[in-house]
C-alpha cells in the first residue's frame, strides 16, 4: 500500500543499518553464480568477466554475474573464490580422423534415391559428424538438403526463376529462420508465429551472401533465392557456420553455375589452444570467435571477434580453420558428382566479341588521365560519369542494345588501369600512397545535453557518435532459440542517403546498417569495464554524416571518442581501417601481384577486389571482417594486409590520441548515479507491492529515476540526488527486513517462519504481498505476533492463477480488486519453497476453461459501478504505464 516517506522515515530510517551496496563510484566484488554445464568432463568450471562479455558477439548469453547473496555462508563464498582462482583447463576427447563417405539407397518418397554425405573433421573435441542428405525433402526446388551435427538439424533450399531478367547485376537473395519450434519454444509474439527476421538472423543471411556471392558465375540474371531454417536445435553448438555450409551446398547441388564448392567452420581460442566448431560452454572462455568461409583453394570470407590478440594468431586461426573447410569442400565435390545437376550456362550471355579490346583500344588514354588529376570526391565523381556516357553514347552505335555489355567492358578497364597506377607509380586516383591514411580530424562534446558524444571525420566520412548511459532496465532484449539475451552494451549504425547526397527510404534500418553496427560493436566490446567496475548499461548511435568508404570503421573511432566522453572507463581507446586489394584480374585468386591499400574510398570498394576491416588498440585486435569479389585470397596475401592494417591503425590511433587521451576523471552531470543492492527473492514483492504501487511511490517520493529489480533480487535504483538515493536504499531495507521476510542487513541471521507447516491440498486464503508478470506471492499463515519472524509465503504461479490462461498478472489481479485470494496448498518445489495454485480451488468449485465440455455455467451477474470504475482505472493505468 502507499506510504508516507515524511512519517515512517523520520521514525524508523535512522535505527536501520543498510545492507550491503555498492555505487557507481566503489563497486562490490563479484562471484560468478554456479552453471550446470552439458559438457562437464571437457573442462573445468572458472570465471572470466572480460571474456564472458567477448560471448555477447553472437549474442549468446554469458554465465550470469551477481553480488553474492548476504545469507551465504563464509565456506560457501571462499569455495567461490576458491573456484573462480581455478585456472580453466581445456580437454578435447579424441576424434575419428577426417574422412567423407556417400551412401545412395532408394528410401524416397515414391521410390527415388536419397543420398547422404557424412563428413567427419578430424577435430579433437568435435565427435559428431556432419552429415549431409539430399533427395529426400523439397524436391521440387532446385536442390535442397538437410544437414545434421547431434541433435541440430537445418534445412536449406536453392531455387531461381526461368526467366532472365535485364539486370547488371545478380539477383541473389538469401533468407535464414531459426524457428523457435527447434528448441521445443513458441515465439512471443501475439500470434504465436514467428515473424520478421531478428537482428541475429540478418547477421546469419550476411554471412551465407558474402562467400556464395563472388562465386557464382559472371553474367547469371536468373532471379535465385537461398533459405535456411534451423529446424532442430540441441543448444550445443551454434548453427551459424552449419548454415552459410548449408545453403552453399544446395546452391551447389542446383544448377545455378556456383564455381566451386564452398563450405564454413568456426574457430574459438581456449586455454592457448585453437579449437573446432566449440560447444558454447567452451565460448565462455574463448578469446577468439572466428568463423571462416572458402573454398579448398583459398578463403573468401572471415568475421569474428578477438580480445586483442596478435597478427600472427590470427592467420593461424584462419589456417586452422580453413583446414577444416577443406576436408569439407573435397566432399561437396563428390557429392557433386553423384547427386548434383547439370549447371545452366546456356543463358549467360557470352562476352562480346571485340567489345572489350575497341573499350582498351579508344578509352584508356582518356580514362587514365582523370586517374591521374587528383580530383575530390565530387570532381571524380562527375568526372568518371560524363566518361561512362561518353563511352556508352559511342559504343552504342558499333554495339547496339548492348548498353549492359558496355558497362560492364567499360568497369573492367576502369579495375584494371586503378591496378596499374597503383602497381606501377605507387600511388591511387585520389594521390595517396598505397598505405596512406586520410587525414584525421576529431572533436569530443560537441552536444551539451549527451552524456558522450564525438565527431570523427577522416578525408570524406564523418561520423556523430552518441553515448547513453543508463541503468540495467536499458538492457536490450531480443528472444532467441538460445533464450532471452539481455545486452549490456549495444551499439546502432545509421546510414541515411543524405550522407552521400541523394534521398531515399528512411526507416527501420536495413541489413547493411544491422551489419555495419554490429561489426563496429564486437571490435568496442573487450575494451569495456565488467558491470561491477561500471554498473551501468551502455548504448552508442552513430549517425553517419558523410560517406566515402568505411564508415563503420568511423563509427568505431566515433564510438570510442564518444565512450571516453562519457567517462566510461574503456581499457584502452579503440581504433578500425578498412583495407583493400587491387588485382589485375578481378575473377582470380590473390597472388604475388596484389596490391594492398590502406582506408579505401568508395571508388576503390566499388572497383576493388577487398573489403577488410580491422579495429583493435596498440596490442592486438577486437574484430576484423573480410569480403572479397575474386575467387579467394591467399594467406600470404591476407598477412600482408593484416601487416599493413596495423600500421593504420596505429597511425589513427594517434590521431584520436589528440582529442582525448583517456576518459573522463568524472561522469557528466546529465547521467544519474547508479547505487546497486541485494535482497531475498522472497521479498521483491515487498519492494514491488501490489500492482507495483510501492515501487512507484519510492520512484516518486524519493525523486529517482528509477527502480529496476531482477528475478534474482539485484536492485539497481538510479537517480541525481545521492543524499534521496541512500534514503531509498534504506527504506528498501526497511521494507524488506522490518516487514516479514528479506534482506537482514547487519541484524543476524535471516529470519524465517517457524509456525506450524501448511497442509498439502489444503485451501487457505492468502494475503497479496506481491505481484509480477510470473505470479503473485500470498501469505497464507502469520508470523509472529511482534514481528519478529515472518508469515509463511508461497508464489501462486501466473499458469496457477485461472483455468484459463493469464496474459497480464498485474491487470488480472487489478481487476478482481482484493488483497487476498483463495488458493492450495501444493507442497514445496525442489528449492524449497512453498507452491500455491487459485486455479484448483476454481476446478474443486466447478470452474471451467471457455471450450471444455460440461453443464453450462450460470449467467455471470451484472457488474456493479463500483466494479466497473475499478477495471476503467486499471485499463487506464495500464495504459498510461
């Protein structure tokens, strides 16, 4: 009920000593609650605060973090120390060694032949076999396979239209679900169906896109589409990489002319040992998280994330990893053979013959002189376009209805005079040396009202980066086949058309913008504090402003900036450096005659043949991205690049350096201070109250901002007013320890009911003494009559309240306008504590669910005004909530 501060806090604040708490300023050390691992016997259980957080990359939660609970024994938090001191040990049980075999038997629908590819890797520590089938299910797409490892299972197809569309470029595109059906849930939306794809899934379609892309062949205009679905999911492994091998192998197994086979792994760094496909128990403790795409030749695609870990290491993660995709590959090709149709090269349209040397012969003088002009973004830009008219207007009276040809004949020399500039001279079209950076120019504070923010411009790309701080309930949410993650730290991408002059949809963000901030996240995230250095929750926006070339590498300098400003006490600032590659032949592999670039424009993107992105600090790197439009690059090549990288990065890393050397001494005046404690799960209801009056007359009455509480009974209450902060840190404290139940302070042991125990089955009336969205808590005996222990009180679970289901606890409860309710007594559960059901006193009283057979119910009695303007308010409550 609600309360008077004025009256109850002069009387009672000043005799009550507060439990223990820890302020943004002087946190309390943490113990890591205790896991249960699928996979014990493979390693030993430790804690890793900073490597924990490195698992948020792929969005997989970490082990929980919590203050230790006061009741706990001094045995009991010195086995925790003594556990989280344990050094982790990886074991990784032997493995049969890599090998592949097809089997082909005619056990399909109607008699046709199913065929199966059972690949083992090799990998110690990875016993399951991919296996592989296809003929069974979704025969009448293009190709379609099923592939399993344990107990996950995906399903992939490949289909395109029979018709070619006048396009210049190919029609590809790539959808993945994981239905939330594979690990035995159902999605929470309204309808019960899963719908839109989640920021996870479009990272998932990313990866599947960039490797496959590259390697179908050039000039395919049939519209074609890959979809995924994790059909089952045993919450082992993550499905990632099994999908892009998925997908690739269906597209494979069509006849959409994909070159070679393409396959993925993934690759974690645990223990100073590089693991296979690891479990994501193993995740928690990895300070790599790699995943590799290529063919057997070379590689085509990485992404990942690092805790700042050497060069060298990483090539050798790839090299590992592309072992794998190897033995993987020589499969594919097999299955080929067997299972695989005929690739349709018939309406690819053949080059034009003499097109591309009359391009050479007339064009090159012209084209290399505005190469050679040193000209800005705009003067470039409108210079290469009046040149693409020119060469189409001509070209077109030798060639006619042949403008796509054109084009295309004239890109190709555009490539390759860029790669002999700069193979020959040293130098690009913009005048830079090949491993000259822009120049740099940084400013933090420019918004008074932010609590961080920063300008970073480097040559033509600016980016607005924004710091938010606030407490745990800014958490993002997102629902997964994992369970529900909760990000402390996230970071939004926004790339509007203004930033490049034009206009266009402006909205939800896209794919590219999802990725882009996502990327730019991973490589900020191992330089930020634990939550009990720094307890607050973390959001970045970047808002790009001008565009040419690499703009999420901008938003991880801008983001870094922006933190710093924030006073957020990051390790060390963060730099990125998008690297490119010029080839003279652009459908090749990389070799000896690359030419590696340093911060790329668009124009070198566009014509380019790489696009790799590196952020790290001075010792190593956070996260690094690789797309390439040739048929694989070498790893001599890819060395080379990362050699190169860290030489940009170092130099941006200087220029920040200007800006701001280190965070800020002293958070903003803007942010609220943040002051966390802990009480008893059993007594968060008496923080909450009924319908949550009690906590929003501490919000109100102590001016905060607000009250967040965990299941777990950790409270973070935020506010500006320090002094009216501690003051409802100790009324917490009285509400939980005077009034029955809760945290005990310095008092002594924790109070508890010593009445006579309830009897199972037994109906009592139960006083409300909190309410949640997963049930109401009742006290169905008293305690002591002078207080001095609690009532016996047991949670009516929100699947217990009605023979019907409960949407809203909170509404529900509102609209029945009582401080008590009926209920059973069911016993205790295995923790222990008491179990109560309203539903069975409905059943024993002849209620029924709307539906089930029996008599008819009698006419339910017309509601007096008083009911009604009791549910009027709580709608409106609700409402205005």
């Amino acid at each position: 009920m609600r309360f008077s501060t004025s009256a109850v806090a002069a009387a009672l604040l000043a005799a009550l000593s507060a439990p223990q708490c820890s302020a943004f300023l002087a946190p309390k050390p943490l113990s890591t609650r205790k896991q249960s691992h699928q996979h014990q016997q493979h390693f030993l259980p430790t804690s890793n605060p900073k490597w924990q957080l490195l698992s948020t990359v792929n969005d997989e939660a970490p082990a929980p973090v919590v203050e230790a609970k006061e009741e706990e024994s001094e045995d009991a938090v010195a086995s925790d120390e003594e556990e989280e001191a344990t050094e982790y040990k990886l074991v990784l049980e032997d493995v049969p060694p890599a090998s592949y075999e097809i089997t082909s038997s005619p056990t399909a629908p109607g008699g046709g032949d199913v065929h199966t590819l059972t690949i083992n890797l090799g990998a110690p520590g990875h016993p399951d076999p991919i296996v592989i089938e296809t003929g069974k299910i979704g025969r009448q797409a293009s190709a379609a396979v099923t592939l399993t490892r344990g107990e996950s299972v995906l399903y992939a197809t490949a289909s395109r239209d029979k018709d070619v569309r006048d396009l210049n470029f190919l029609p590809l595109s790539v959808e993945h679900q994981e239905r939330f059906s594979s690990a035995g849930l159902t999605s929470g939306a309204f309808n019960k169906r899963d719908g839109r794809p989640a920021e996870h899934e479009i990272l998932v379609c990313r990866l599947i896109d960039r490797p496959l892309r590259p390697l179908i062949a050039e000039g395919w205009r049939h519209e074609t589409q890959l979809l995924s679905w994790v059909l089952s999911y045993d919450g082992v492994r993550t499905c990632d990489p099994l999908a892009i091998t998925a997908s690739a192998t269906a597209l494979w197994l069509s006849d959409v002319p994909l070159i070679k086979p393409v396959a993925a792994s993934m690759v974690g760094y645990i223990d100073g040992q590089l693991v296979l496909n690891p479990t994501l128990e193993q995740m928690k403790h990895s300070r790599l998280n790699l995943t590799v795409a290529g063919t057997k030749d070379a590689v085509l695609m990485i992404e990942g994330a690092a805790d700042f870990l050497p060069e060298d290491l990483m090539i050798e993660a790839v090299t590992f990893g592309h072992n794998a995709i190897k033995t993987q590959c020589e499969a594919l090709e097999e299955l080929g053979k067997v299972a695989g149709k005929e690739k349709k090269y018939d309406t690819i349209k053949p080059p034009i013959e003499g097109l591309q040397e009359m391009v050479d012969e007339k064009y090159t003088a012209q084209l290399d002189e505005i190469y050679n002009s040193d000209l800005s973004k705009e003067d470039l830009s409108s210079a290469t376009s009046k040149f693409s008219e020119t060469v189409v207007t001509e070209m077109e009276e030798i060639f006619p209805e042949e403008k796509a040809s054109i084009k295309n004949a004239m890109k190709d020399l555009m490539c390759r005079r860029m790669f002999v500039k700069a193979k020959n001279e040293g130098t690009r079209i913009d005048g830079r040396k090949l491993d000259e950076v822009r120049v740099i120019e940084a400013e933090t504070g420019l918004l008074p009202r932010v609590h961080g923010s920063a300008l970073f411009t480097r040559g033509q790309t600016q980016v607005v980066a924004t710091a938010t701080l606030g407490d745990s309930g800014m958490r993002q949410k997102m629902d997964r086949i994992s369970g529900m993650i909760q990000k402390r730290f996230y970071l939004q991408y926004t790339f509007p058309p203004s930033c490049v002059g034009e206009t266009g949809r402006v909205g939800a963000p896209g794919r590219r913008e999802v990725g882009h901030g996502n990327l730019a996240e991973r490589a900020l995230i191992p330089a930020l504090p634990t939550e009990d250095e720094f307890p607050y929750t973390i959001r970045v926006e970047s808002l790009v402003t001008e565009s040419n070339g690499s703009s999420s590498m901008a938003s991880v300098c801008g983001g870094c900036l922006a933190l710093m400003d924030a006073g957020v006490p990051i390790s060390s600032p963060i730099a990125g450096i998008a690297m490119g590659m010029l080839l003279g032949d652009k459908g090749a592999v990389s070799d000896e005659n690359a030419v590696i670039v340093s911060d790329i424009t668009g124009t070198e993107d566009g014509l380019g043949t790489m696009d790799f992105k590196v952020a790290g600090n001075k010792e190593g790197i956070t996260t690094f991205q690789l797309d390439i439009k040739c048929e694989g690059l070498t790893l001599d090549t890819m060395k080379k690049a990362l050699e190169q990288a860290k030489a940009g990065r170092l130099h941006i890393l200087g220029e920040m350096d200007k800006a701001l050397t280190e965070a800020r001494g002293e958070l903003p005046a803007t942010v609220p201070k943040v002051i966390k404690l802990k009480i008893a799960e059993d007594s968060i209801g008496k923080v909450i109250g009924p319908g949550g009056k009690q906590i929003r007359a501490l919000i109100e009455d102590f001016e905060l901002t607000n009250i967040n509480v965990e299941e777990n009974g950790a409270v973070q209450v935020s506010g500006f007013d320090m002094k009216k902060m501690e003051e409802a840190k100790e009324m917490i404290t009285l509400l939980t320890s005077q009034m029955g139940g809760g945290g005990r302070g310095s008092r002594g042991p924790k109070p508890e009911y010593v009445g006579p125990e309830p009897e199972v089955g037994k109906v009592y009336t139960g006083k409300i003494t909190g309410i949640h969205n997963f049930g109401v808590f009742l006290e169905i005996l008293p305690g002591a009559e002078d207080g001095s222990t609690p009532g016996c009180e047991g949670l009516c679970h929100v699947s217990e309240l009605h023979v019907e289901r409960v949407r809203n606890t909170e509404g529900f409860i509102r609209s029945m306008n009582t401080e008590t309710l009926e209920v059973v007594y069911q016993g205790k559960n295995n923790k222990g504590k008491y179990q109560l059901s309203r539903k069975a006193v409905l059943e024993q009283k002849g209620v029924k669910a709307r539906g089930d057979s029996g008599p008819p119910r009698a006419a339910p009695q017309e509601m007096s005004k008083d009911e009604v303007s009791v549910i009027s308010q709580a709608i409106e409550n609700a409402i205005t909530d």
